[in-house]
C-alpha cells in the first residue's frame, strides 16, 4: 500500500445551543504523530469535527481508516459514522476513543464493526 486514507472526527452535533468550534488538539497531535512516524507510505489526513462532511468523506473519499472520538454527547453519532463506514466500504477499520469506551459499547447485540 503506498497511499493511506485516514479520517480523524470529533462529531458534534447540529443543532442550538452553544457547541464548540474548535477540533480539540488531540485530534491534530494525532494526526502529526501520524504522518512522522509511518514511513515509506503517504499518509492522506482529513479532521473534522462536522457531521455533514465526515459522511461526505466517507462516501466520496472512501478513507482506509477513521478514527472517532466517543463520549457521552456522541456515541450514538459516532457509532452510526461507524455503521455508515462499513456499510460504504467494509474494509474500513473503525477505532473509537474517548470517555464513552467500554464494555457497555460492545454489549449491543448485531454489532457489525
């Protein structure tokens, strides 16, 4: 493989209120590990923190791998970005990370991911 397609999103929601605008720093020190330390493959990077677009992405982009925050505020966004991953490409490796991880999340019965 000399081309890697990865997707890094922190979703947030649409709707009113106050939400932040800011893609934590995480997400970008991520990604900067990232692209320094694989080697001998071009790393392709897009972070996000829009609903609308991470679905674009995923669609008409068809990233390898995405990687997703998950907590309390957008599991269950975060689980269908997932779902709708897989459903456009299957090889697409889903890793979750954040506040929201653990043995409940793989509890669901039907997980495909």
């Amino acid at each position: 493989m000399d081309n890697i397609k990865i997707l890094l999103a922190d979703p947030r929601h649409n709707t009113r209120g106050l939400h932040s605008s800011f893609v934590p720093i995480n997400i970008g020190f991520i990604g900067e590990f990232l692209k320094k330390k694989i080697k001998n493959i071009n790393v392709e990077l897009e972070v996000t923190i829009e609903p609308d677009e991470i679905f674009k992405l995923l669609r008409n982009w068809k990233p390898d791998i995405i990687g997703v925050s998950n907590y309390i505020w957008n599991s269950s966004l975060s689980n269908l970005i997932c779902e709708y991953a897989k459903k456009t490409n299957p090889n697409t490796l889903c890793v979750l990370g954040g506040g929201r991880i653990s043995i409940w999340n793989w509890s669901y019965k039907n997980r495909k991911y």
